[in-house]
C-alpha cells in the first residue's frame, strides 16, 4: 500500500524528515530506550482494543503501531518520513495504513479516531501545543489522547560534558513540566493527566552514546552545534563525560519521560 499524506514542508521540518530517514534502516538496533518508553505507553491503554481506531502519531519503524494491531485495533500509522513508513509497512505489512504527514497538520477529519497516541515524537515540535491541538481535533469524543516526550533534564549529562568542551548546543532544550501542562490546557478538554518518569541507561562510554543517538536519527538531538564535530572534541568529551559521571566503570544517559494522557 502506498503512503497517503502531505508534509508541511519547512527546512527544518525536511531535515528532521532526512536525519530519521537515514537512521530508518538501522534504527530498531539502538532503539532500546524507545521500545522501553512505549511498553509505559501501553500500560496506559486497554488489553483490548478490538474494533477502535486508533492513530499512531510518529509511528517511526512500526514498534508500537505492531503492539497496537496486536491487541486487535485498527491503525493508522503517520510518520514524517517515508523512509520510517517503509520500515513500519516491512514490520506490519497490510494491517495497517500509512500515511506521510506532519503532526502539527494532521491530514484527517475531526472527530476520527478513538485513540490518537504517539510516542516520543511530539518533542521535535516547536510548539507542543499545536501537535496536541491537532491529536485532539482528530479525536471522537468519548476518546483518549496519549502520549510520551522528552522534558527537560533529559540528557543532562551530556549536555553538562558537552559544556566542558565548547560553546555551541549539541543538546535539544526539552520543553519543562510547566510547558507541557500548559500545553495540555490549551488542548481545552475535560480532563487531562501528566506523568514524569524517570529513565537512566548506563553504558560504557560516551562514544556508545553518541552512537545509539545516531542511530535513532538524533545526531545532535535536535541541537545547532556548527558543521562537523571535530574528533578532537569527541575525544575530550569522553574524557569529561568519564570525569564527571563514572560510577561502577559505567557512564549514566538520565531521561526525564512525560506521559500525558487526554480524555476528550
């Protein structure tokens, strides 16, 4: 099946677009964090979702849409880029749609599906309100609207190393707790719920990290570090990063996960 959809079709929004897309073929081989993330988003939903329909939101290479059409929905998975769909549709097959679009323009009437859900997608928004508008205009009422991002303090570590080691921004600003409940409220709906957790992966070095990040198309998260990084400044990164937060010969990557939760 072919993806339907049309993309706002900004700078910024065709190099989110490029840098997922070129992560796409190796992308479930450093998605651990990402797989652990939707399992949370799960437990928010019910064991049966047979009949609803539900739209997957950044659906990337398919992880949760599979979850979803498991569970007996039927899904319609959106992604930015079409590189992800061919992922998604490889894992999925014909069990779900697909469809090129943008979160913050949703190509689908009012009033659509039963669930809208996206996880850790909505965070390369420029403004959470608009993403969140569109998820609950697509929405039935009597439906539900969730979602994962980033908040601030994820990646902390990394960005205090990166500090150390020059001036430019090699790490996203996550939105705080406060933006994403004012976003919530701008949604203008009867209830809503956010939840934090925290999240901390270990890993060997901070190379291991740069690399896991690459490898979900987040090369740089979302940062505006100028041209190449220079393998010098690599290498004093690893020095700093090992400095400052070693412990047990490990290095932590801290993540700080809001769950929110719509009911419309």
């Amino acid at each position: 099946m072919g993806s339907n959809g049309v993309l706002i079709a900004t700078p910024e929004k065709q190099a989110i677009a490029s840098a997922f897309g070129r992560a796409a073929s190796n992308y479930d081989q450093h998605a651990r964090f990402q797989r652990d993330v939707v399992e949370k988003l799960l437990e928010r939903l019910p064991a049966s979702l047979i009949g609803k329909q539900i739209l997957d939101v950044g659906c990337g290479t398919g992880y949760l849409t599979e979850k979803l059409l498991r569970r007996g929905a039927e899904v319609v998975a959106l992604d930015l880029s079409d590189k992800m769909l061919d992922q998604a549709r490889l894992r999925c097959g014909k069990q779900a749609n697909y469809y090129l679009g943008d979160a913050e323009a949703l190509p689908f009437a009012d009033d659509s599906f039963d669930y809208v859900v996206s996880s850790l997608a909505l965070q390369w928004c420029e403004d959470l309100s608009v993403p969140i508008r569109e998820s609950t205009r697509v929405c039935k009422v009597g439906g539900h609207v969730l979602f994962s991002t980033l908040a601030e303090g994820s990646l902390d570590e990394l960005k205090q190393a990166w500090s150390y080691v020059d001036q430019y921004q090699h790490v996203k600003q996550f939105v705080s707790e406060k933006a994403i409940k004012i976003a919530l409220a701008q949604s203008k709906c009867d209830g809503s719920q956010v939840d934090l957790a925290k999240m901390t992966y270990w890993y060997h070095s901070a190379f291991e990290l740069m690399k896991d990040l690459k490898g979900i198309g987040a090369t740089q998260i979302g940062g505006r570090s100028q041209g190449l990084t220079k393998k010098s400044s690599l290498v004093k990164l690893e020095q700093v990063y090992q400095q400052l937060f070693q412990s047990n010969l490990k290095l932590p990557a801290t993540y700080q996960v809001c769950l929110g939760l719509i009911k419309k």
